[in-house]
C-alpha cells in the first residue's frame, strides 16, 4: 500500500503513517521526496486492512493498493491456466465448451428434445434451472426438485453432464446429488455465506458476473468460493448493467480479455442473458470466442414462444444448430476448437 503524503506534511504526521502501520505489524519504507513523502506500507497481507485507516490520519494526501485485493484468482497465485474437469469435460482447455439447454427445465420432453439437439451439435453440457431467482415472486421460480430429477435423467440417458443454478444455501446437498457443475447467479455474486458453503466442496462452481459487479470484485468473489479449498471454479460473464437499453445487458468483452491476463481461471460467456434476445445471440456469441472465452452457456428452448422464463433470448433449435456451425470455423482461426 502507497500512502502519499500531502505537500509540506509535518515529521509527527510521517510518524503518525508509520505508527499506524507498525500497530498492524507491518513495515514501511519511506520515500523523502524534494516535495513530499510517500511510505510504502508492506506486509503479506495488508489487503486484510482497509486504505481508510491510513486515509483518515492527518497529512495524508491518498492511499494507494499496490497488491490487488484478490489472491487465490491471481495469476500472480497460479501462473498457469487452470482447467476445470467435468465428468472428463475439460473446461479452460483446447476445446470450447458450450454448455446449453433451457433457461428453466419445463418438461421431460423439453428437456429430452433440446438434449439431442446439444449433443447433435457437439455441445458437451447440458444446461436447465430447477430453481430460477427471479425478480418477482410472482413469476414462475422452477419446478424444484421435480427439475432436479429431471436432469438426472436425461443426463443418464445421454450422458450429458449438467449444470443447474444453486439460489439457496439450504439446497446445497441436493445439488451434489444432482449437479456436475454448480451455477451461482449473477444475483447471488457476492451472497458471501452461499459461497464460503460452497468453497467448502471439490464440486466445480461457475460464478457468474453480478449485474454491477466490476472484474476485480468478480474475482475477489471467486477467492471466496477458492478460500475453503475448492479450486474447481469458472467465470462466466453475462453482461453487465449500463445506460444502453437496446439489449438486456451490455456484454462486456473485454472483461475476457482482463480476466485472461489477471486470473488463472477458466472463463465462459452467456451471451443469452447478456442479449436478452435471440436475434443478438449468435453475434455475442462468436464475439466471445473469437476474444478468447473457453466456453459458452447458451439457452435453447425447443418452442422459445411457450417458454415460462426467457423465452424471448431462447435460441429454438435450428437457430442453435446454425449457430454451432459457425462457431467451428471462428474457434479453429484462435487456435481452439469444437
Ligand atoms: C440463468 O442462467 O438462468 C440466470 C438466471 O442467469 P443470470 O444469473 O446471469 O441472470
Ligand atoms: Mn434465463
């Protein structure tokens, strides 16, 4: 941490900087500049002390973090990519990994016939909430563990993994039973106690982007779900909330490319949430792969107009297949493939 002191600060205020610092057990470095003083604050682990406690003593100017305030994401933790393994799905590896299927599971049929169509087209996971957080209390919140069941059915019929939303930290033994991978909404980004829960398993956990979260909280929130001991953990964006209305949310691509370079982690991009509308969905979508996403979760929905949640962004499944073949060939020119 950088304390910068203002211009013509006095001795006692320096000392004051160098007390404070010292009362957690840290060590200092003075700069004695010809204007002014700037300390440097070391320590493993000043990220556990808030830049408040030296902002607030007289004669600082600013405080600045040096180290980022997340670890176990870093790459500075883990230089080299981590790859995630789903029932032999690879994810962060060569190969792009799209993940699809219903917004929510419906019907056995729903699920059967969108099951074939993503498997037909070389998706390797299959996608469909039993508990859906919605924004109204009113609106339809998923069938449960009839969902549940659901799945596990066609997953062994097709031998499909799937991956389903957790919303409530009471439902993580369920979830075990029946999830190769874990959702965390973007809504539940920074519920802090589901993801300490969470970190506790060997499950792999996919933490989407909250709605207003920056990268850095993002990932601050991945070392939550890694702090325990679970390193099976991957990134998806999903779009973010900006003054742009003309889709649902404005996807982020760069954000790729920052967590490529910042974290180690396997990072996928759900361009349907992001969209909001199936006509942007493929656009989105090759976007992400050709900036260097290692996966997709898209929804597909055998007959998007009887949908019960997000019909409107749901690919039906000609949509689904025409836009897996045109990923092939953009997947191949960044050095993946399908
Ligand atoms: C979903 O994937 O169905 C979902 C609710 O997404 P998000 O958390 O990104 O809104
Ligand atoms: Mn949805």
């Amino acid at each position: 941490m950088i304390v910068e002191m203002k211009r013509g600060a006095s001795q006692e205020q320096i000392d004051g900087v160098v007390e404070r610092a010292h009362s957690f057990g840290f060590d200092v470095q003075l700069n004695l500049g010809t204007e002014k003083v700037v300390v440097a604050v070391l320590g493993s682990d000043t990220g556990k002390v808030h830049t408040d406690v030296f902002a607030v003593l007289p004669g600082v100017q600013s405080v600045t973090r040096v180290m980022k305030p997340y670890k176990l994401a870093s790459r500075e933790f883990h230089p080299r990519p981590s790859k995630v393994n789903v029932s032999g799905v690879e994810i962060g590896g060569q190969r792009i990994v799209v993940m699809a299927g219903p917004c929510a599971v419906e019907s056995e049929q729903q699920l059967i016939e969108t099951a074939v169509a993503v498997q037909e087209c070389g998706g390797l996971i299959l996608r469909g909430g039993a508990f859906k957080p919605r924004t109204s209390p009113f609106s339809f919140q998923g069938l449960g563990k009839d969902a549940l069941e659901m799945l596990s059915k066609v997953k062994s019929e097709f031998g499909l993994p799937v991956i389903t939303e957790i919303v409530d930290v009471h439902d993580i033994e369920l979830m075990i039973e029946y999830a190769d991978i874990i959702q965390v909404g973007a809504r539940n980004m920074q519920n802090f106690s589901l993801l300490k829960e969470l970190s506790k398993l060997k499950h792999p956990v996919l933490l989407k982007r909250g709605l207003s979260a920056t990268v850095t909280e993002w990932l601050t929130a991945a070392d939550y779900l890694m702090a325990g001991g679970n390193r099976r953990v991957i990134l998806c964006e999903r779009g973010i909330r900006t003054y742009e209305d003309s889709v649902r949310f404005s996807m982020d691509i760069s954000s790729i490319a920052v967590v490529k370079n910042v974290s180690h982690l396997p990072i996928i991009v759900d361009p349907s949430h992001a969209a909001g509308n199936a006509l942007y969905v493929p656009s989105l979508a090759k976007a992400a792969i050709a900036a260097g996403a290692d996966g997709l979760l898209i929804e597909v929905h055998p007959d998007p107009a009887q949908a019960l949640v997000d019909g409107l962004q749901s690919l039906n499944i000609p949509a689904f297949k025409k836009l897996m073949a045109e990923l092939k060939p953009i997947a191949e020119a960044v050095g993946r493939s399908m």
